[in-house]
C-alpha cells in the first residue's frame, strides 16, 4: 500500500467514523414509553436452528465476558458414541430458538421458521428440541425464507391443549410478493393464513411493541430514525393473500408497489447486568434502527449482542456496510453475529475493525447469556 493510498483509506475511515457518529448523535433516544415495560430475563440461549453456514466437530467452544459459545459439532447429542448418520442441515433462510429464565420461570419462543420445513424438523430432532415445548413465536416479516418452515411444527400446539401465539407486525405479512432477483422476477408467493390456523398457530397482529411470553419483546414498526434507508429486494401485491383494508391507505388501491418492510419486527431482550440483545432477523428497516428502536423502549441504553440477517447487500451498497461498521463501532455492543443476508463486506469489515466483537455462527451453535 503506497502513501498515498494510505493516507486516503484513513481519511476515508475517519470520514465514515464521523458519518457513524453523527447517525448516532442526531437520534438521542427518546423516553421509555411507561405504558410498556421491558420485563428483565435472568439468563438466554440462543440456538441457531436455520442458516446457511453449517460446520463439522472441530470448532472449540467460547467462554467469553457474558456469553459461552457452545458449537454442536455434527449435530449429536452430548456424550453419544457413535457419530450420526444423519447431519446438521443449512439453507438460505433463518430461525433461532430462544430460551430464557427469570427466577424459576422459563419460556420458549421461536424466532423465524427458516426455508423449509424439512430442514427445521431435521435440525430440531437432531438438537433434541421438542417443537410442543415453544411457548410463543415471532415471524419477522413476510418473505418465504423466513416463513416456510412452519409446517415442521404443524399440530405440535394441538398437544399443549392451546393454540401457538405467533405475533407479527402487519397485515402486509400475508401479501404475496415478486422476488427481484431475476428476469422475470419469480413470485415468491404468500403466507397462507388458513394453513397457519390449521397448523396450530394463533396469529397476533401486531404493529405495536408487545411482549412475548412475559420474558421477550418484540420493536413493532421499525422508524427510519438513522441514515439507513430501506432496502428491500421485492415488491408487494396488496389483495393477493392479504386484504386490502387492514393495509395503509396509500397501498391498498394499488397492483403491486416497492415493498418499504413497514411490518417488518425485530424480537429483543434485556438481560440483567449485560443489557440488550436484538434479533434482528432480515433488517429491511436497517440493523441500526432496529437497535436504537430496542433501546428507546426499554431505556436501556447498553447492547450485549446483536444478532441475525443485517441485509448489507443488494440493493445496499458496499460503502453502506462499512457505514453500518463505523456506527456499530459507536453502538459499542459486547457482540456481534452476523447471519443469513449480511453480506461478507461487512463481516470483513467488522472482523478487521472489531475482531474481538464479531462472532461467526453455525446451524447448532447455542449462544449462553446470563
């Protein structure tokens, strides 16, 4: 690297640490609505059930400040003999199992149902999780490879004798939407509310925060309140799968319109004496201001972990990730877990600026707070 290129990679980095900062400093957080109290969790696991990134039993496991990282190798249970025949699978798509303590209470929610049921079933029988044991679930927004792994827990809820909560953010998570990813774009198709129901699930409208089986909670609408702009790659066909009257005014008498993610949710929590931690699923609405959401609910200004899909790819730009960098950089979390559609520039970026921060998962990997 000559002088010159030094000296304006460096001036390039202190330019976005400003922009970063000033992101963070524009949008000071606003008071905790008192109507909504963010219950405090003793302790979490994470589990990665559905990702793309699956890895054998030669990853050691982490004991770090807050947090133990515990690989699942191939997918056997501990101490079993023989290796399984069977593996642990991965696919483009994202679900994560969350199971929280407060005192001697303890609950159970499902994050997203990654791509195919086939996939989720497998990778839950192999990780011993009985789906009868979920206690609620959240969808994060309506694209297939977050919701078409539902049916691998049809007709589990019929055995706890009650419907499955399921909370989502809009009426815009049933619309079908066009993938444009191709040309033609394909039809990515809907959430099918009448199948839902069959499979046991309980569906919870809901665009305003909410609470999750007493011990998580969900952001609602996510405000644009940084300079992320939405970036999503669909479009949204209102009327197809979803009714036109429960969507905002401006969408309703339209074919098909620019998919904005409004009901798109990030699921949170706060763990006593670490802070917060934000799944945040897919990010249409941007990883930054599902984090500064978390925050101003609860009044908690401290970020243990952020986690999930951080979409800093198309149609987001390269300069874009390394903005997100600089402002988590600023955020200052203990952790940071890239997943799904993150992108791998800013995974490099984050690892060269903050390696003590940014930890890879794989299908399996079980994330111990508290």
């Amino acid at each position: 690297m000559t002088a010159d290129t030094l000296g304006a990679f460096t001036r390039r980095s202190i330019l976005t640490g400003a922009i970063g900062a000033a992101a963070m400093s524009s949008f000071p957080l606003r008071a905790r609505d008192p109507r909504f109290r963010v219950p405090a969790v003793d302790a979490l696991t994470l589990t990665v059930l559905t990702d793309s990134g699956t890895f054998g039993p030669f990853l050691p496991d982490i004991d770090l400040p807050g947090l133990k990282v515990l690989r699942a190798g191939n997918g056997s249970p501990p101490g079993y003999t023989r290796m399984s025949p069977k593996a642990l699978m991965g696919e483009f798509g994202l679900s994560l199992l969350a199971d929280s303590r407060t005192g001697d209470e303890s609950r159970r929610v499902l994050v997203d149902f990654g791509y195919t049921a086939e996939v989720l079933e497998n990778n839950m029988t192999m990780l011993a999780i009985d789906p009868s044991s979920i206690d609620a679930s959240v969808l994060s927004h309506g694209h297939l490879d977050h919701y078409g792994g539902f049916p691998a827990l049809s007709g589990r809820a019929a055995k706890r004798d009650r419907p499955l909560p399921l909370y989502v953010g809009g009426e815009e998570t049933f619309c079908e939407r066009v993938a444009m990813i191709g040309s033609p774009p394909p039809v990515m198709g809907t959430l099918d509310r009448a199948a839902l129901a069959k499979a046991g699930f309980d569906v919870r409208i809901a665009p305003e925060p909410q609470l999750v089986a007493d011990q998580a909670f969900t952001t609602g609408i996510i405000p644009l309140e940084t300079t992320e702009r939405t970036a999503i790659p669909t479009r949204m066909r209102p009327g197809a799968g979803c009714d036109r009257k429960d969507l905002r005014s401006d969408k309703r008498d339209v074919t098909e319109v620019t998919d904005d993610g409004e009901h798109e949710l990030a699921t949170c929590y706060a763990i006593k004496g670490l802070g917060l931690v934000v799944i945040a699923s897919c990010s249409h609405r941007g990883v930054l201001n599902s984090v500064r959401r978390a925050q101003a609910i609860s009044g908690i200004s401290k970020v243990h972990m952020v986690i999930g899909g951080f979409h800093l790819v198309r149609p987001r730009t390269e300069e874009e990730a390394r903005q997100t960098v600089a402002t988590f950089k600023v955020i200052d979390p203990d952790y940071i877990v890239p997943m799904h559609c993150t992108g791998e520039v800013f995974i490099e970026e984050a690892l060269r600026q903050m390696p003590q921060k940014v930890i890879r998962p794989y299908v399996g990997t079980r994330f111990v707070m508290g």
